[in-house]
C-alpha cells in the first residue's frame, strides 16, 4: 500500500497483489534495508539473500506452480519491483533474475530444459543473469560480435560482455551470441551457460558504477567455452533477436515500476526530513516554499505511478505494445530523477552523502534513463506510431 497515497489502487491491482505488497515490504524490511551500506562495501549481496528470496517465495512470482512459481500475473512482479525501491534498496538483482531473465527460460525453454532448470532459479539455489551488452555494442543487439559455432553436440564460445548484473554470482547465464556471423539479426540465438567451473568461462573486474555500488556488475569473458547445444532456447538457431525484442516491454515495465517506487520512497523522504529539520527556529516544512514543492513532488508522483499502471494493464490484458512499453519506462525514468534531484536539495549537504538513502537514491536513479533501452530508444519506437 502506497505510504503517500494510502487510498492509490492501481486498475490491475487485486487483494492478492495487495497482500505479496505486505508480504514483500515487511521481507525487504528486515533482509534488504539494514543492509545497503555493507552490500556496497562488498559490491555485492549477500549469496543468502537469493536463498532468502527463494524460501520467502519471491522469485517465481509469475512463474508456472508446477515447478514452485505462484503462477500469477506480471502485476505480481510490478508490486515487488516498486516494493524493492520503497526499501530504498540499489543493490539486489532480482529484477533481472526473477521478472526478466527467468521469463526468457519459461517462455522459450522447451519441457526437459524448464523441469532441469526452473526449480533452482525459483528456489534461489541458481542466480541468473544475461549477457546483452558488449564493450561495442549497446542498443543494437543484432551487432553483438560474440559467436557461438556448433562443433558436434556442442557450441564453442567466444566473445566479451559488460555490464552484467548479478556478474559475480550468477550460476547461469543467458548469452547473446551470432550462432551464423554472416547474418544481422537471423544470425543471434540465445544459448543458456551453466558456469561454475565451465572451462573458458572467466568473470573480469567488478565494474566502478556511479550509483547501485551493490549490485554485482561485472565484464564476462568467453573463450573457446564449449555449451551443450541442448541449451539453446527455442525450436532452431536465429530466434534469439525475435525472442529479444518480444521481452522487453516486461523489462521497461519493471524498471518504470522501481522508478515509481523511487520516485515515492524520495518524496517520503523529504516530507520526513523536513518535518524534522529545523531552520530559523521551525521546521523546514513549515516554509511556504519547502511547503510547495513537496506538493508539486507529491503531485508528480501520482502522474508517474498512473501512467506506469496504465502500461502494466495493458501488459496483463495481453497487449504487448513495443511503444505503451516505451512510454511507461521514458515517464518514469525521466521524471523519478528529478524527482529525486529535487528531493536531495532539502537534505542539504546531508543530501550529498551515501549514507544517507537520497544520496543513494540520487546515484542510483540515472542509469534508468540508460539500461533497459536508453530514453532515446524509447522516443524512437514510441515516434514510430505517429
């Protein structure tokens, strides 16, 4: 239930959703919130944490009950999202593991693979990741230059990755790799790793970020890694930029909702600060300016909560718009880092520092602008229904 506005009901959002919302803070709470500041440090998670997740049933939210999911609807994976933020948490990558990279197995993965795999990346015994994202190639998926050549019953791998959340713990990967070089996008397929102890798999250096110090970001490195070609995903080779671009609207729409949650836990935030703060003898909420901006902050939330929801109904109803996607996750993205910006300048020059959660939230808060599709990307598709 939204702290700022208790009454807020999303269209989609059933006493079921409202309970896992409880259900999640009260986890996030206690296992994620105390421990920000050490997982930084650490530049990681604690390994326990994902069996935490696993046991809380946090990680297979929308995934099939068959294999230990609860079988709901991507709302379910929205209100855990947004719960993430409203716990200030920056360091956790779940949101990769359990609503993006696991739907990748469940949609594409035939009977043998989702029965071998699904249970331990529901349980948290396997962290997943996915390597997209290469030291030339962004955006651009279909000029990834990793190659994945079959030799026999297996795929030899070679190739370079970068910015791979959850780099330093995952069990499993999901590579993007040119199965035929000499095709543009009819020659990407996605081909599952299973990596501890896999000859030719190496994890480079943990990436210096601005912000999220505690997510595990990594450079992976491939060289002549031999994967079973039972592991790809799906029917034949050359799916893998198609089963791609059908995924992305559920990843844009988690980050819109960890940008909703953002964008709230700020405002919270400040309202907090400022009713405690004081400044020629009264609290800083009781200046008409402090007063007014936070309306405008609190207002603004609302616009960015609504228009999130607006997308993921759409999402639940079965329409999985390239475009309502890219508009739910350019609003959010923009707006909760201003919202954020003007959050910190009531903190002052406690705004400025990481142990305070604005300061983390302030550093954490642009790189949505920037994964999951830039914001140009974003105005890209979304100008191509004009």
């Amino acid at each position: 239930m939204s702290e700022l506005f208790p009454k807020y009901r999303a269209s989609w959002e059933t006493d079921q959703h409202r309970e896992l919302r409880q259900h999640a803070a009260a986890f996030l709470a206690k296992e994620a919130t105390p421990n920000q500041e050490r997982w930084a440090k650490n530049h990681q998670v604690d390994r326990e944490f994902w069996n935490k997740l696993g046991d809380a049933g946090l990680l297979g939210l929308d995934l099939p009950e068959e294999y230990g999911g609860a079988g709901g609807d991507f709302g379910f994976s929205a209100v855990v999202a947004e719960e993430f933020a409203l716990a200030h948490d920056s360091a956790s990558g779940w949101s990769v593991h359990s609503p993006i990279v696991a739907h990748y197995i469940d949609t594409y993965g035939n009977a043998e693979q989702k029965a071998r795999w699904m249970p331990k990346i529901i349980s948290g015994e396997t962290v997943l990741a996915i390597a997209m994202t290469e030291p030339g190639t962004g955006s651009d998926l279909q000029a990834v230059r990793t190659t994945a050549i079959r030799d026999g019953d297996h795929y030899v791998i070679n190739g370079s990755k970068t910015f791979i959340s959850n780099g330093s713990l995952c069990d499993m990967v999901v590579i993007v790799a040119k199965t035929d070089p000499t095709q543009g996008a009819a020659g990407v397929s996605l081909i599952v790793a299973e990596v501890n102890d896999l000859p030719g798999f190496e994890r480079g250096r943990v990436l210096e970020k601005v912000g999220q110090h505690g997510q595990d970001t990594r450079e992976l490195f491939f060289t002549d890694m031999r994967v079973p070609v039972a592991n790809l995903l799906g029917e034949q080779e050359g799916l893998g930029f198609y089963q791609l671009m059908s995924q992305l609207a559920r990843e844009r729409l988690v980050i819109g909702s960890i940008c909703a949650g953002m964008a709230e836990a700020a405002v919270l935030e400040a309202i907090k600060y400022t009713k405690q703060r004081e400044a020629f003898g009264k609290p800083l909420i009781n200046f008409q300016h402090n007063r007014f901006q936070l309306a405008e902050l609190k207002a603004e939330v609302l616009s960015i909560k609504t228009t999130v929801d607006y997308c993921v109904q759409a999402l639940i109803d079965g329409d999985n718009d390239p475009a309502i996607a890219s508009m739910g996750k350019l609003v959010a993205a923009d707006r909760a880092v201003a919202v954020v910006d003007r959050c910190v300048q009531f903190f002052g020059g406690y705004g400025y520092m990481m142990e305070y959660p604005i300061g983390r939230a302030y550093a954490a808060a642009r790189v949505n602008k920037i994964y999951g599709g830039t914001s140009e990307i974003m105005k890209e598709i979304i100008s191509r229904t004009l």
